[in-house]
C-alpha cells in the first residue's frame, strides 16, 4: 500500500522557500565554595532514572540539574565557549559563577570571559577535546503539564547520550513564558571544524512523514517522536523533496540533486520515490510522483 503522502506539505514546498529567544535564574545557591558539588537547586531531580524495560539502568547520572526560571542563566554553547544574553554586567557575573563550578566538576578549565552588546561569553579549555553541546526539547512531543511524562522523556535522551560516551553535562527543567514547560541537556562530544558535522543529539522534523527505514542506518535512532519526528544522535541530516508528473521526470531530478550534492560537498544518504494515490493539480502543475531525499549537511 502507497504511503499516503501530505498533499499540503508538498505544495507549501513549491512556494516556501530556532529563532532562540535569548535574556533571564536558575533558583542556585553556592555555599562559598567552587565546586558543582556545592551547587544547590530549589528543584532537583531525582537522583536516579526510573529502571528500563530490560532491567536497572547503569547510568552514573552525575549530570547537574535543576530548574531555570530567568534566561540569562541558560547558556547557548559555541565552538569552546557557552554564551548568553544578559541586560548587565553583574548578570552575566551570575551566568558565570553559576556555570564555572559545572564545567570544571567535568574537566573543563575556563579560560576567561568577555561581555560586550549584552552578549556575555565565558571560554573554556578541555584536556582531552571535548566542548559542551546542548539540545533543547521543546519541540518534542509530550505531556508539557504532566512531570512524570517529562522525566521520562528526559531520561530517554540521557540515557543514549551516557551509553555513546557523549557525557551528560547537565539538565534543566525549564519554566518561563516564552516556552512551554521544557526541558535542555548539555553534553560532551568531538568538535568538527564544520559543526554540520560534529555528533550531536538533534532532532529531525520535515513536516511529512520521515523514511525512518532510510536515515536508520545512518544515524542513531534515539526517539521516534512522532511519524515526522526524529531525535537521532548523528552529523546533522538534510532532507529534500522534488516532485514531477512523470516517474522519468522524478528520477532525473533525483539524479540531479545527488550531483548537487557533490558538488556541494554533501554525503548523500538514501531515497524513496512515492506515486501519489491520486495526481496533485494546481493550474498547469500536475504532481503524480514525489521523491524524499536524505543526506548529511
């Protein structure tokens, strides 16, 4: 049976071609001492993961984790460095002693700040490569209003994050108006020159339904949110759709958008054609076959 194809989503690609809101407190108190250790939250956590399926996790959950209720203390991580958007000075000084005990709790030295245009920026080294990536879950699929449903999801990502040796940093519940109840997670990976490249935690969502079967072999499957959402752990996946009247017409343009991709430097992963269950007519336009491509960015 064909899969049933989106004729909505198909037509808004013929005409259409995370904006991050940044700026404001995690609820942390330090007693004096530099250490994430020290770090006490008004809301935690627990302590350890609810058991899988198959028997007790192994997980060390030596993540920090808290709530974050102000954005300027949610770091948005770059290169070797996490920044934020802080509306003064003694803000971004809160940033920085909120986060400098984290990093150095997991081996990461800082290596000085700068604050300029409300734009505050705290650098660190590692000994061994590593740098802080983070992964925000806003646009998965949950229960925003139930906590047990969110926890569970949280661990769900921690969990193969741990088990890939890419080191849960830290956690955040995430309570502020601009977002629905949340959640993020910091971690450890491999920088890349080209950051399309480093293996992250990332979520793939093409508005149709996603070819699971082909992206599978390529990426690490984590979550199958939803028919059109991925959470996998991989180089950062591409996806493209042509369409014509005829199966010939749709191969040629397969054809040539694998050596666009070449040339352009682009893995190409897999592909699947589809024959509509019925043509897709607008004016002169007549759509019986659709072609979804995949490739790494």
């Amino acid at each position: 049976m064909m899969k049933k194809i989106n004729i909505v989503s198909v037509f808004s690609l013929i005409f259409a071609a995370v904006a991050y809101a940044g700026a404001e407190d995690i609820k942390v108190n330090f007693d004096g001492k530099k250490s994430a250790d020290n770090v006490k939250m008004d809301f935690v956590l627990p302590a350890t993961p609810a058991p899988a399926a198959e028997g007790a996790s192994d997980l060390k959950c030596g993540h920090v984790s808290g709530e974050i209720t102000k954005l300027h203390l949610l770091a948005q991580t770059s290169k070797s460095a996490l920044f934020t958007y802080a509306d003064t000075e003694p803000l971004f000084k809160e940033f920085v002693d909120m986060w400098t005990p984290i990093l150095e709790k997991f081996n990461l030295k800082p290596a000085g700040v700068e604050y300029k245009n409300d734009l505050g920026t705290l650098k660190y080294e590692s000994a061994n490569g590593m740098v802080v990536r983070d992964f925000m879950a806003e646009k998965l699929h949950y229960n925003a209003l139930d906590a047990a449903d969110m926890g569970k999801l949280q661990h769900e990502l921690l969990e193969p994050l741990e088990k890939s040796g890419m080191t849960p940093v830290a956690s955040f519940n995430i309570k502020n108006d601009i977002f629905r109840p949340t959640f993020n997670i910091y971690y450890l990976t491999k920088p890349n020159d080209n950051p399309d490249h480093e293996v992250r935690l990332r979520q793939l969502m093409n508005g149709d339904d996603i070819d699971f079967d082909i992206v599978a072999g390529a990426v690490q499957v984590v979550k199958k949110d939803a028919s059109f959402s991925l959470v996998y752990i991989g180089k950062q996946l591409g996806f493209k759709t042509k369409w014509s009247s005829t199966e010939e017409g749709v191969k040629t343009k397969l054809e040539e958008y694998k050596k666009f991709l070449v040339e352009n430097n682009k893995e190409f992963i897999g592909s699947k054609i589809v024959k509509l269950d019925q043509p897709y007519t607008a004016g002169d336009m007549v759509i019986n076959y659709v072609v979804n491509m995949y490739f790494f960015q």
